[in-house]
C-alpha cells in the first residue's frame, strides 16, 4: 500500500462545539482539552495570523497545500483515516511563527487507533467523535517512553509535557489520501 498524505497541524497560541462529558466508548474527557478542542477556531485563527506575518515563503506554501480542501463528514471522515500515511509536522505561532518539519510515518487502524511512529516526539491514542466532531484523543510522548493510555493520564496538568501529556485535535479528512488533524493549543512548545 503506498503511503498518502496527512498533516499534524500544532496551532500553538491560545467555533465553539456543544460540550460533552465522556467519550463514546465512556472516557472521561479532561476538561482542559474540551476547553481546548471549544477553542479550536480562536487558536487557529491566531496562530494562522502570525504564521502569514512572519512565516518563511516556503514554509507557507507548505501551509497553504495542507489547509486546503473541505472536511468530510464526520463519518466519512473517520472512514477514510485507516491505513499507512505519509504525515508532516506544522507547528505555527508561539516561539516562531511556523516550523514545517520533515515527513515521518503515522499509522490509523481500522478500530480507530491512530499512532505516529517515527520521530523524537510521537503520539499514541484513538479517532472517535466528539460532540459530532471526529476529533484524535490520545498521549504525546517521547520517542523510547512507553506511553499511558489517555484515560490512565493523571488529571491536571501534566507534570512534564515534555515527556508526556495529554494530545488532543479535530481531524479534517479532505480526500481518501489527504487529511490534517488539528492540535490547539498543546502541552508540548
């Protein structure tokens, strides 16, 4: 199977959906990350801003690919995530306006798991729905670290996010081969 293409967009600066307690398999979900996933539009719209006033031209042609195109439906969105893809990193606002880093490989299985598997800082959890959205539950962790599972995370904030800590986003399938999940506002930088 080849592998297609797919982009993890950090958005790093701080449309809401309704609210939900759990998740559709019972999981508590934290209610930082909800506040976070509510965010979404707000982040977005900040980090978007100062990527395109002091991004790298190359970087935001980058950008400009992978934003393009309409999310699927939820359920059709969900559908399309499993196989083998060929996944990007793009981390915009914070300390730099945008870091667009090299292709690694992500994994999504036909039960929902989805996984990044190579690189220094990975993420390991679910594809699922959330109040109607298809959002990415899971833990971001540290090549070498054997990760909990997000509901065995201990509540609060992370003590070090940089090892270990909670990972959400709203996943935007665009085509059978071309998606992005988007991270607002996560632990890590």
């Amino acid at each position: 199977m080849s592998l297609t293409r797919f982009a993890l967009l950090a958005m790093l600066l701080a449309g809401p959906v309704a609210a939900q307690d759990a998740l559709p398999d019972g999981t508590p979900l934290r209610a930082q990350d909800a506040e976070r996933l509510n965010n979404l539009d707000a982040t977005a719209g900040q980090a978007l801003r100062q990527a395109m006033a002091g991004g790298d031209p190359a970087d935001l042609r980058v950008l400009t690919e992978v934003m393009q195109g309409n999310a699927m439906p939820p359920e059709l969105a969900l559908a399309s995530l499993p196989g083998e893809w060929n996944c990007r990193m793009i981390k915009l606002g914070g300390n730099l306006p945008i870091v667009v880093y090299q292709p690694f490989r992500c994994r999504a299985g036909a039960d929902g798991s989805f996984e990044k598997l190579t690189g220094s800082q990975r993420t390991t959890g679910q594809a699922t729905l959330w109040a109607g959205l298809p959002v990415y539950v899971g833990t971001a962790f540290v090549q070498d670290s054997t990760p909990p599972r997000y509901a065995d995370l201990p509540e609060g904030e992370p003590a070090d996010p940089g090892v270990m800590s909670p990972d959400v986003g709203v996943i935007e399938m665009t085509g059978a081969h071309s998606g992005r999940i988007l991270f607002p506002a996560p632990y890590v930088e």
